[in-house]
C-alpha cells in the first residue's frame, strides 16, 4: 500500500527547533518533501542530530520578514503548513513579553497569509499548547471547549491569540485549519534547560547536585508527552484536514499527572538507576497547579493516542543524551 504522505510537500516552520525536527524526520521518512524555516542554523541544532539536512530545503529566514515566506512559496507548492515557529520558553515571556507575543502572534498572522496567497491552498496546521486553557488547580481533564482562564506570564496568552486569528483566517479564507494544543513535550533533542527533563539531564551529568530552584515546590502535577508522538499528531491533524475533516481544535497528551517532583525522581532512576532526591525550594502559597488535557477528541475523530509513557520516553531521552544522537 502506498503511503499517503509519500510526494506531499510540506512546508515547517520552527523545523529546526525540538519538536520540529522530529516532524521533519519523519515527514522524510514517509516519502514527503520538506521545506523547513527557522532563523537559526541547522548546524548543532535537533535537526542536524536528525541526518536529513541533504533531504530537505533548508531556509534561515524570520518569518515576520515578507521575504522569508516568499522565497519558500516561490520555491513550492504546499500541500501541508505546518506552523511550529514560535518563543516556547516561560522565562522569555516574563523577560521579554513584548518580543514572545510579536514572535508568537504576528509571525503566525505572517504564515497564515502567504497561505491566504497562495497559488494553490494548503492544510494548515498550528502548533498551539495547553497553556492556552491558562492557569488549572482542578485534576480532571480539560476539555477543548474549557474557556481559558487567567495566566501568569504572557506565553499562554500569546498561543489564545495566534489560535483565534488561525481560526479568523480559516473561516473567512476558507483554509482548512487545525490547533493542536500539547502538554510538556519531552524527549530527544530538547536542549532548553530551563525546562525540566532537560535540566535534570544536564545536572545529572555534571554531578555537582540535583537542585531545581525556586519557582516551584515539586507539587505541581502536569500531563508529560513523548515527542514521537507529538510528531504523530500533527500528521494526523493534517491527514484529517486533508480528507475533508471539520476544522478546529484538538488537544494531545497522556491524560497521566505526575508531579514534577515525581518526573524529576524517575530521570535519575533512567539515567543511571539511582534513586536521587531533587530539590525544589520554592514556596507553595496556595492548591497545586494540575493542568491535563482531555483526549477524547483526538483519540474518536483522529485515532490517535499516546503510545510513549513516562518511563519508556525518559529512557530513550536518556540514550539520546549519552549518545550524542536521538534514540529510534
């Protein structure tokens, strides 16, 4: 049989980056030509991990330079957007606000009207997160239709915005969208060490104590998703959308709180089987903060689920970062 996404052209934004360059990898496995953007190299970035930099066209570009966009739709016929391109790091949008939001907001507005432009329309799909629903105490599984409550830096904020201007475009434009919202992705590749996993990682290996600050006290209880499935699920997003599917949101994750305390405990066991005690100093001044998505839609209208639990990806994150390479 042959595969559906074998001669798809697929533009990536942000295909440099973590998650993007694991969509790409495997875009180009299933036979699709891929055009990626991204401001910064590929050169010791996840891409470049990845081996396929001699399968793709590469363009350094910003997307909220006309040119950038223009050189890659002048290069292509798109059958697929997939608009990954954003200032995912918390600390940024509390230091820089102004710099996230113009990132986060107006290069999607960007994207979504070379769309508009286009010769020939694309799917377009949108990377959104869970931070859209904003600020959670309750455990129950959000559902896409929760209204967002208040937030407390200006990333989630910015993600809602992009996600209604998705939406404006895609029903005056009549251009098939969907917003996938996702839950702390982890995994191969992930270099921010600001972010837990990978901070945990990095302290591990240098030995000198297993200390995660102060912004939090260990409590906070999240919903932790592998990276290879993220991949999977922007696929079938697009395969959705491509077969004539309604447009709209769906949420992804493992439906499974763990406390960061929890995660943090299990990296060490993954890494070299010793049970570590991490140090969160932060000072609780009210309930945990307990954020899951509900499934449901994804799993009944896409057929897609997690396949990765906890465990399994922290250890093939693990291998990656031993090796120096993505774990298979």
């Amino acid at each position: 049989m042959t595969d559906m996404w074998q001669g798809r052209t697929c533009l990536v934004t942000g295909g440099a980056g973590f998650g993007g360059s694991h969509l790409v990898a495997e875009l180009v496995e299933r036979g699709s030509r891929v055009t990626v953007i991204d401001r910064e190299p590929i050169e010791s970035k996840p891409l470049e991990d990845m081996g396929v930099e001699d399968a793709i066209t590469f363009i350094q570009g910003d997307l909220r330079e006309p040119e950038t966009l223009a050189e890659a739709f002048a290069h292509d016929r798109f059958d697929v957007v997939f608009h990954l391109a954003a200032d995912p790091i918390i600390m940024n949008s509390l230091s820089k606000p102004a710099s996230v939001v113009d990132d986060n907001v107006r290069a999607t507005t960007q994207v979504l009207e070379a769309c508009r432009t286009a010769e020939n329309q694309p799917v377009f799909v949108f990377a959104s997160s869970g931070a859209y629903y904003g600020d959670s105490f309750e455990p129950e599984p959000i559902p896409e239709t929760r209204e967002p409550r208040p937030a407390t830096n200006l990333y989630g904020p910015s993600k809602m915005a992009a996600e209604m201007i998705v939406r404006g475009y895609g029903n005056t434009f009549k251009i098939p969208h969907a917003s996938c919202r996702f839950m702390n992705t982890y995994g191969p590749g992930d270099r921010h060490a600001s972010r837990l996993v990978p901070r945990a990682l990095s302290q591990l290996a240098a030995g000198d104590g297993y200390d995660f600050g102060d912004r939090d006290d260990g409590s906070t209880r999240l919903d932790f998703l592998y990276v290879g499935d993220m991949a999977r699920a922007y696929m079938s997003a697009a395969d959705h959308l491509a077969s004539g599917g309604e447009p709209g949101a769906f949420n992804f994750g493992n439906s499974t709180l763990n406390s960061i305390r929890d995660v943090a405990e299990r990296a060490s066991l993954a890494y070299d089987g010793v049970a570590r005690e991490p140090q969160f100093r932060g000072v609780r001044t009210g309930p945990p903060r307990q954020r899951r998505l509900d499934v449901t839609k994804a799993r009944t209208v896409l057929g897609w689920s997690a396949s990765t639990g906890l465990d399994e990806g922290l250890e093939k994150t693990v291998a990656w970062f031993r090796a120096g390479v993505p774990a298979s």
